[in-house]
C-alpha cells in the first residue's frame, strides 16, 4: 500500500500510549532486565532514556545500546542468546490497545482518501518485535517511525521529513498522540492535532479535525 495521489488528509499515529503501552515506563520489562543482568533497575533506566536517539534514529541497534550500558554497569557481557531472550520479553511485555487497532481499520473503510502513517519515536528492533505479534505495519500505507526517518518526535525536521516522504504539506496532516509536548511541536507547523487521553480513542475529534481538513482541501 501506499500514500496515493487521491489522499487529501494523511493522518500520523504515534503508538506508545495509542496502540500499545508504553513498554519502557509501563511494564515489567526494565524490572526483568535489571534482575537478569544484576545492575540496578533505575540505573539501567537512566542510562536508556539518556542513549533513546541512538537506537530510535536506528543510528545504533537497541542491543547494541543494551550490551553497552550493562557492561558500564559491571554486568556479564551479553550474547547471542540474550539477544533473543530480549525480543522474546519485550514481546511478552508488549499488550496491544485492541479499541486503537480497530478504529484505524474502520478509518480505511470510512475515509478511503485518508493516508495512515505510523509516527512513532521506536527502535527498529522493537517496532519489528511489535509488528511480528500484532502486525500492526498492516494497518498503514507508510511506515515513518523514527527508526525509518532516522529522526525523532517532537523535532521539527522529523515532521517535515514525514511530510516530504508522503508528497503532503503538513497543513494537510493530523498528529496522534498521547504526548501534549509533542502535540504542542507538531501544531506550531501548522499540523492539526488530536489527543489521546488514557488511551481513549478521540473518535469524535478526529473526525471532525478529517472533516476541517478534507473542507479546507476542497476549497483550494
Ligand atoms: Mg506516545
């Protein structure tokens, strides 16, 4: 599938919060990392956070980034092994957001000329680890996470960046998100904005943003 040239609104869905927990903040994950390697759990979450533009630029494979801070911490080094007991908890911690994934299936019946694009800040790893149990890449015609665009949310040049790789001015585009700094980046270049509050799918605002959108559209 792709962004076609009938496509007048495109809508960019962030995932964290949206589709899926967030893993690194809402699950057990870093607790079992930091058990299995014996370095201290909010250690090894510091040391994530500080490193995230690394492997969510997919300038550095989060593994990599891992090996790394674990052995700084004093822990054993990590092997081909861990790699794979890695994907297999991060996958174990992941839980989908079942209500998100079918709103964005009716949103392709509904609004046909709506272009979906995931615009998630995540590793490339994770986000393949997420697609293999959920498959939601299907629910898209673009793939814009971070790792694809090799920049970040809320940076403007990852918006314009998106824009560019869908042919869309970004006035023509929809951000949503559960982060209000990121909305906040995203609205001051002139994209409509929609929040999503403790996971609540904003229907009714999003089909009114569609709607405003499509009218401005159909009036150039
Ligand atoms: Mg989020």
């Amino acid at each position: 599938m792709s962004v076609t040239s009938r496509s007048t609104v495109a809508l960019l869905v962030d995932a964290g919060g949206v589709l899926f927990n967030n893993v690194t903040e809402e699950s057990r994950f870093i607790e079992i990392l930091a058990a299995r390697w014996k370095i201290g759990q909010q250690d090894l979450l510091v040391a994530l956070d500080s490193l995230d533009a690394a492997y969510e630029t997919d300038s550095e494979d989060v593994i990599d980034v891992l090996r790394k801070i674990v052995c700084a911490a004093g822990g054993r080094s990590l092997t081909d092994g861990d790699a794979r007991w890695l994907e297999e908890t991060y996958g174990e911690q992941v839980t989908s957001i079942a209500p998100a994934f079918e709103a964005l299936a009716a949103i392709r019946v509904d609004h046909p000329t709506v272009s979906l694009v995931l615009a998630n800040n995540e590793a490339r790893r994770w986000d393949m680890v997420k697609n293999a149990r959920f498959g939601h890449f299907a629910l898209f015609d673009r793939i814009a996470s971070s790792w694809a665009v090799g920049l970040v949310k809320p940076e403007p040049e990852y918006f314009k960046a998106v824009g560019r790789m869908i042919g869309m001015p970004l006035s023509s585009t929809i951000l949503v998100d559960d982060n209000p700094d990121v909305l906040a980046e995203a609205g001051a270049l002139g994209m409509r904005t929609v929040r999503v509050i403790d996971r609540v799918w904003p229907k009714h605002e999003l089909d009114e943003a569609i709607a405003t959108v499509q009218n401005i559209e159909s009036t150039r």
